[in-house]
C-alpha cells in the first residue's frame, strides 16, 4: 500500500538532486531516454479498432473511444456478431436523440418552474393618482373691478386654472383685448400673483398707473386710480 511506504519516498529537495532530474534540463537528454518509451505515429494510427467488413465510417462508443463499422453490416449475421465481438457498445442514432430530447424536456421544465414577476399594483395607483390630481386642479374664477378711460366703473370676470395659467400672461392677455391699460400690466400681474399664492385672502384693493387725470385725486373707495381684484364664489 502506497500509505506503508510513504517513509521511503523522497522528498522534493532529494528528487531534485537526482541525477536525472538534473540531466533533464538537457532537451536532447530527454529526447534520447523519454521518446523511446512512447509510441510512434505508425502504432497511435492502429490504436483505433477497425472492425472487418467495415466501410470506412467512425463511430463513437460508449466508452468515449472511436471504432470503424459498416453501416450496412447486418449484426444478426453470422459476420455481424462475429465482428461484434469485443467491439464496446455504441451510441446509437436513437440513443442520441432520446438523450437530446430528454435534455429539451428537462431545460423546458426548470424554465416553467421560473415564475415570472407580478406587476406592480402601485402602477394603477400611481395611475388614479395622477387621474385625481388633474380633477383637482383648481380654477379660480375672479372679477377685476376698475375704471375705464371714460370714467366707468366695469367687472372684468376672467378664470385662472393654476399650473397652467401665468399671471404675466393673464395680464398681458387683459391689456391686448383693451380691457387694462398697458401702463398697469405690471402691477395687476403682480397683484394677480398674490391672490394665486394665497386665493383665502379674497380679496386685495392696489393703486394704478393709470385711470386718473392730471388735476385728479385718486380715491381708494371710488376707485379712481386703484382697482379690485376679488375671488368669486
């Protein structure tokens, strides 16, 4: 047993010193002592088993190795089984096929084992949410009272949907339809932000630019030279 003389291997440092392991450094050394041990190209050629009456085709067996056979050797035949014998057992065509149909089946099943991931059910929350948020995006309906250039006094009712609308651009769109002077575009744009910002006030009285001769006094409560801006109901 290898384990009974495990006292009487040498060791490393003791191979090493070995005269042949210190010839072996010599290539031509080697190739005079190792090469004859081994067999040569006209003996490794025989090494594959050629059975009589073959037709030139290799197969592979079993065991790994490779073999010459005759496809159309009949093996129930006298010559058949007299060929057959010492040959190892092939892998057949069919054998093949129920291997890689096995194979198939195998991978098919472990892939239906792989449950596929459930989809989020935030998704259509998220999805109502954002639904919601559009119903709830408040308009403000306001009345901006002043007086025009012949001294009347005029409501001037408008809507302001918040995220969409802008107060300069609301402003603006009061002076191009001659609704507010352009002098006042600033300061009602201004006040029209307030009330967006903070819509619980209601309610906010500011001076004009405008809506006030030279020899006039502006007056709050008359509104000469102020306007109102309230929030409707």
């Amino acid at each position: 047993m290898p384990s009974e003389r495990s006292d009487k291997r040498p060791t490393a440092s003791e191979l090493l010193k070995s005269p042949f392991f210190k010839k072996s450094k010599d290539k031509k050394y080697l190739i005079e002592h190792l090469l004859p041990f081994g067999s040569s190209l006209a003996e490794r050629s025989r090494e594959v088993k050629r059975v009589p009456g073959s037709s030139g085709r290799l197969h592979k067996t079993a065991d790994g190795n490779w073999e010459w056979s005759d496809e159309d050797l009949d093996e129930n035949s006298p010559e058949g089984q007299q060929a057959s014998i010492g040959r190892s057992p092939r892998v057949s065509l069919e054998d093949k096929a129920k291997l890689m149909k096995e194979g198939v089946i195998a991978s098919q099943e472990e892939n239906a084992d792989v449950s596929l991931p459930e989809a989020p059910k935030e998704t259509v929350v998220a999805d109502k949410k954002d639904i919601k948020q559009d119903w709830d995006v408040p308009t403000l309906h306001l009345v901006l009272r002043l007086r025009n250039s012949s001294k009347e006094l005029n409501d001037i009712k408008f809507e302001f949907t918040v995220g969409k609308d802008t107060a300069d651009g609301v402003s603006q769109e009061l002076v191009s339809a001659g609704l507010v002077d352009g002098k006042d575009v600033i300061v009602v744009a201004a006040n029209l932000q307030k009330v967006v910002d903070d819509p619980e006030t209601r309610s906010r009285v500011f001076a004009l630019h405008s809506g006030t001769d030279v020899n006039e006094v502006p007056n709050e409560k008359a509104l000469l030279g102020f306007a109102h801006l309230s929030v409707s109901s």
